[in-house]
C-alpha cells in the first residue's frame, strides 16, 4: 500500500492542525493555580475531550487524578484481533517566565519565520495535534487499523505524579501491546529520532531560617547569620568549580555510547554566549544524557528594586536534580537531602520538602515495534535512516506503564527538537515535523498492524 496518500491528506489537514493547535495554546494551562486559575487547565481538558469524541473516541472521560488535575482519556476501538497502542502527550504547560521576554505573546499561536511560536506549541500541546493528524490521515485511507487509546495528562510539567497514581489504582485503563509517548523530539529538525533514554528528576525546596526576623546590615551585618548567604553557601556546594554536579554519594562519570552532540552544534542550540564556557567534564551527551545534573531553578530573595539594606532572617530555593539511567530515584532523593543538610552552614535550621520525583527510564530499541517505526521514519523522511538518542528531561510516567505493562513496547517520539526552546521564551514548534511526524506515527500504526497479523 503506497504512503502517498497518506502524505497528500496530512499536507491537506495541516491548516486545520494550524487552527486547533492556536485554539489548545489559548488555555494558560500551567498546572498551578498559584500561577494561573485552575478553569485554564480545566478548559484545555474539556477541549481535549471534545476533540476526542469528534473522532469517534469512545468512554471519553475526564479523569480526577490524586494530585488534583485532570487528565484525558478516551478509546477508538479497531478491527476485531488488532493490537493495541496507547498515543500519550499531556496538555499542561510551562509558566511563560518573562511575558514581555517573548516576540508574540505566550498563548497566541503566531506564525513567524516559519515556525509557529507559542507556549506548549511543541511541548506537547503539539503532540496531541500530532497523534489527531495520525489518526485522521488513516481515517481518511481505508480505517486505523489498530485499537486506539490516548491519555493526555494534565500535571506531567509539576511532576506531581498524580495520572501515574491513577494509572496504578486502575492498572487495566492502559494496557496497551505497545505505547507511543509523544513528548521528545527529534535530535534536530529533518533527522528522524526515537529517544532511548530519559533522565529521571526529583525536586526538592529548602527552607534555611537563621534570624527571628530581619535585621539591619549595618548594625548587625558580620556577625549576625544572614540566610540568603547561608542559602548562597549551600547551594554552592552542589557544584564543582568546572561546573561538574557534586552531590555527596552520587556518581558523576558515565559515559553515553550512542548518537553524539557535537560541542559547536550544542553551543549553538543552547544559544551559549561567546567566550562563556559549557560546564562539566566528558562529552556533551556524557553530561547531558548519562549524568546527574542539578540546577537551582527558583530561589526566594529580595528584589534589587526595592532591596533594603537588611539581613535575611530566611530563604528558600528549589532544586532540581535530573538522575540518569542506572540510578534509583528514591536513592538518588536521599543522597540529596543528606548533602544539602550536611552542608548547611552555621548551624543555620533547614527544611527540605520534596514536591516531585520520577524513575529514570531505558528503551528497548531492540524490540519489534522499533522495526515499524524504523521503516515509517524511512518513508516519511527520505533519505534519512531513524537515530537514537538520549534526552536529559524526565517523563516520569514512561517507568510507571513500564511497571505495569512489562510486555509492552514502549516507543518516544515527538516535536521538542533543539530549536524548539521548549521551557524557555519563545517556545515554538516546526510545522514541517508536525507533518513529518504525523505522517510517521500514521504509517507506523499501518506497519505495525500488519506485523501483527499472523
């Protein structure tokens, strides 16, 4: 059966993928109703439901998971004896950081320099516009010839753990003989890649208090213990002077043998400014892929404007610690905590909370449905064979159905390529790997089938 068709009714939808993708990006469904209300969420959920049932999805529910977010699900049921595959993407995104930072506004889809711009376009709010596309392309050419389920989470960017929770409560929901987790992306835009390993992450808050109450710098700064510099004193210790992740306990020296990421194209891609130099030791992927990382993503201090001449009586940060293949995150939590108390200086009284935590997770390449996704990738890019790579973010779900489901194959695809920015200002997504990759899911659920068929 010739994909040209295929390609021709993908090319034909990608408006309509273009209208629905602006229409999700509206929501402001970061999922944390500190930051923006929870009816964002709850009306990118309701949308989400509603496109399911468009296509004929069945037992379509919105599904309350532990942590208080919502997450979709529905069933499209196939041919009598078909396997079954779970596409997943999630429709919580990011908090937009500096608003006035990005070129068009965060939750409007604008279409620049051939890209489309907006928060969650690639991550993943574009990967479910993807698996529609799939869906719809095959539709529209003799049926999907596979039974169907999509779980679209609602929490995965606060890693609060609340649809793997669900997931165990109700082990049967899931089951699938192979899941497609649309939430990676390609090594670069036009070179076709499965991801083979995810970092597994655990985020800690660390609250130092020293002081009853604030105290005047010049009356008591130099002896008194200011907080905010003990919290610079701790948070120095996470780091050697190269840059290299020291957590007391914890290795730093893997090495990735796969798919490498050459210094001047990482440099590139990170936009790392002239004359500042990469941290750690080991090669790009080394450090990216099969080593911890751990960065200081909020800390509570003073602003500059309005900074008053005063000792910080507390101060708290965030932490979080990405945790290679290999490495137990619960262990890894541990090893943590104790470096972060142990280091604590001047006796000052810490507290560590911990608000997220997920598995580290390895791929089979090997297994069979690699061989369908191998071959879709050859078609929907010609010329060019599927790569394998790491990815240093974490999908905590992935260990989760791993555990539940261990005869399913599990597949990682998606639009968060190196240009995509994704978790910064500007995020964007490629209309051409939308498409691209579209056409690869729908013709992977075609090879699969009929791998199946005895």
């Amino acid at each position: 059966m010739t994909a040209r068709p295929i390609f021709e009714t993908v090319a034909a939808l990608m408006p309509r993928a273009e209208q629905e993708l602006a229409e999700l990006v509206a929501f402001r469904s970061v999922a944390d109703p500190a930051q923006f209300p929870k009816s964002e969420c709850e009306g990118a959920a309701r949308w989400v439901a509603d496109a399911l049932r468009a296509e004929d999805f069945q037992d379509v529910a919105l599904l309350d998971t532990p942590d208080g977010t919502q997450s979709v699900y529905g069933f499209l049921p196939g041919p009598a004896g078909a396997p079954t595959v779970l596409l997943y993407a999630h429709y919580d995104v990011q908090p937009p950081l500096d608003e006035s930072a990005w070129l068009s506004p965060p939750f409007e889809l604008t279409n620049r320099d051939g890209r489309w711009f907006g928060r969650g376009a690639a991550d993943c709010k574009g990967g479910f516009i993807m698996h529609l596309l799939a869906l719809r392309a095959l539709k529209a050419n003799g049926g999907v010839p596979v039974s169907v389920k999509v779980i679209v989470e609602g929490s995965e960017e606060q890693g609060t753990g609340g649809l793997e929770r669900y997931a165990e409560a109700h082990p049967g929901l899931l089951t699938a003989d192979t899941i497609v987790i649309g939430d990676t992306g390609n090594f670069r835009v036009g070179l076709p890649t499965v991801t083979a390993t995810l970092r597994g992450m655990t985020m800690l808050r660390v609250t130092l208090d020293t002081l009853e109450g604030n105290l005047h710098s010049g009356q008591f700064g130099g002896a008194a213990p200011d907080a905010l510099a003990a919290m610079i004193e701790l948070l120095s210790s996470l780091r050697a002077a190269d840059g290299t992740t020291t957590v007391d306990g914890l290795t730093t020296d893997a090495e990735w043998d796969g798919l490498q990421y050459p210094e001047a194209e990482f440099r590139k891609d990170a936009k790392v400014l002239d004359g500042v130099e990469l941290i750690g030791t080991g090669t790009v992927a080394d450090r990216i892929w099969a080593r911890p990382a751990v960065t200081v993503i909020g800390i509570d201090c003073p602003p500059v404007v309005g900074a008053t001449p005063s000792l910080q009586a507390s101060a708290r940060a965030q932490i979080s610690l990405r945790i290679p293949p290999g490495r137990d995150a619960v262990e890894a939590t541990e090893l943590l905590t104790a470096h972060l108390e142990s280091h604590t200086p001047w006796g000052a009284r810490i507290t560590v909370e911990q608000i997220g935590q997920g598995q580290p997770f390895r791929a089979d390449i090997t297994s069979p449905a690699y061989t369908s996704m191998a071959d879709a990738m050859r078609v929907a890019y010609p010329g060019e064979e599927m790569q394998s790579s790491g990815m240093g973010g974490s999908i905590p779900l992935c260990n989760t159905l791993a555990g539940l489901y261990p005869a399913a194959e599990i597949l990682l695809i998606g639009l968060s390529e190196p240009e995509a920015q994704i978790h910064a200002v500007n995020e964007s997504v490629s209309p051409e790997e939308l498409e691209r990759l579209s056409v690869t899911e729908a013709l992977f659920l075609r090879n699969y089938a009929e791998s199946k068929k005895v």
